[in-house]
C-alpha cells in the first residue's frame, strides 16, 4: 500500500480515493530534493558513527564478560541488557534532563573540571552526536548479549589446545576468537545498521529535526513530509526508499557473511 501511494500525489486531508496518478514523478523529486538528500546524508553520518563505536565496543565488553573471571558478570549482563528493555521515550524524557545546558548533570560535569558544556541537543555541531551517545547508551547492552552468545558457541577445546601451544589472550583474540564471531559481528552490524537507520523516538522527543535540521534523519523526515506537510505520496516515496537501501544494505552483508564461511 506505500507503494502504491508513492505513485500518487494525495495530502491525507482528503480520501485514500482522491489521490492522483504521478507514475514515478515522487520518486524523481527525491532526487532534487535538497531537503531529503540532506536528511539521507545526517542519516549515513548518524548510522555510520553508531556502527563504528557500537559494534567494537560491544565485542569488548562481550569477550570481557565472557572470559574474564570476575563476580557480578551475569548481574552486569542484565544491567546492560535493561537499558534496552526500557521504552525509548521513557529513555529520551530522561536524557532531556541529562543533556540540559544549565542543571543537567553533564553539563554539571564539565563545569566540575574548569570546562565550558557544550550545547548538546541545542547546537548544530554537538546535537546529533548527543543523539548518537543517546543510541550507543541504549543498544549497547542488547548488541553485547548478542556477543556473548556467539562467544559460547566456539569450542574451549580450541583454547586449551592454543594454550598448549604456547599461545597468550591477544593470539587467542585474533586467531581464534576474532574469526570465530564473524557471523554474529554480521548479524550485530546488521541489527545496528537497522535500528540507526529506523531511529525516530529521540529525534522527535530531543531535537525535532534541528538546530538547523542538523539531526533530521530521513525517518523524521518521513513524518514531518506525511503528517505536518500533509504530503503522503511523497512520504510514502521516501519510506519506501529507504526499504529499497535497507533491502540492499542487508544483501551486501549477507553476501559478505557467506563469503566469510
């Protein structure tokens, strides 16, 4: 059905039946479209940096919660692991408060060091890396309980053995464990590269798109475009665009995975 709406001009205030044949003329108003090029570009930026720090960050914590003796590591998994249980818009009303320039406690910490706080959510400099802080905070616990478990899927008999021979942690980490967690590090980058691409409770609750649409991602944009403009053919054109990229993000790295095998 947004398919089919694409291909029409319709502005939601009047009957599903009213709508107007445009063949593909939505899809080729994206392309000059500096408003949605530019929301597609904050979002590749925005996916892109969530992808880098996430994903090594949560392999870290994995192997440390995994291998590492210590009391408290189940307890610790299922801290992390709640901050994604937790409803975003619960998180997002929370983070407000955090990210606040003049009481919040970030900013109470910067100053605590001789330090002047940045604007977080209000400048177009420092908000959509507030915003991918906000990301890799929530997630990072459900990506590292994916770690985990693909961690117990290699055999300790290939530890032992390594051991044997003489191998130390960082020979084991890049000879054993490192190839052996290909498949989930995939699976992992994939799920982030969807749920950043799909991030849309925070952007509406902390920024709206702005300062200067600096944080309008193309999900925002999507909204903003069907329910404020009232124009649902070309929303429904950008919605389904982006299915189109994430089908093709998707295909590349399944393909990169059944090379890996």
């Amino acid at each position: 059905l947004t398919f089919w709406i694409s291909l029409h001009a319709w502005s939601m205030l009047t009957p599903i039946t009213s709508m107007r044949w445009v063949g593909l003329g939505n899809y080729r108003a994206l392309l000059s479209d500096s408003t949605f090029l530019a929301s597609l570009g904050t979002t590749l930026v925005y996916v892109g940096l969530v992808v880098v720090i996430t994903v090594p960050l949560a392999t870290l914590i994995g192997m440390l919660l995994y291998f590492g003796r210590v009391r408290g590591r189940h307890l610790a998994r299922t801290v992390l692991f709640s901050t994604y249980v937790i409803p975003t818009v619960a998180v997002a009303i929370v983070w407000s408060q955090l990210y606040a320039p003049s009481y919040g406690p970030f900013a109470e910490m910067f100053r605590a060091v001789g330090l002047q706080p940045p604007a977080f959510l209000s400048s177009p400099s420092s908000a959509l890396a507030s915003l991918v802080a906000f990301n890799v905070w929530q997630m990072l616990g459900y990506y590292t309980v994916l770690v985990v478990a693909g961690l117990t899927q290699i055999p300790a008999e290939l530890y032992e053995v390594a051991r044997i021979d003489g191998a130390g942690v960082v020979r084991q980490t890049i000879d054993i464990t490192l190839p052996l967690l290909r498949r989930t590090t995939t699976f992992v980058v994939l799920i982030a590269v969807i749920n950043a691409v799909q991030v849309f409770d925070p952007v509406y609750i902390l920024t709206q798109g702005g300062p200067i649409n600096s944080t309008n991602v193309i999900s925002y944009e999507i909204q903003r475009t069907a329910f404020s403009y009232g124009l649902a053919g070309e929303a429904s054109a950008m919605a389904f665009s982006l299915l189109v990229i994430l089908i093709a993000v998707a295909g590349v790295l399944l393909g990169v995975l059944r090379r890996q095998q």
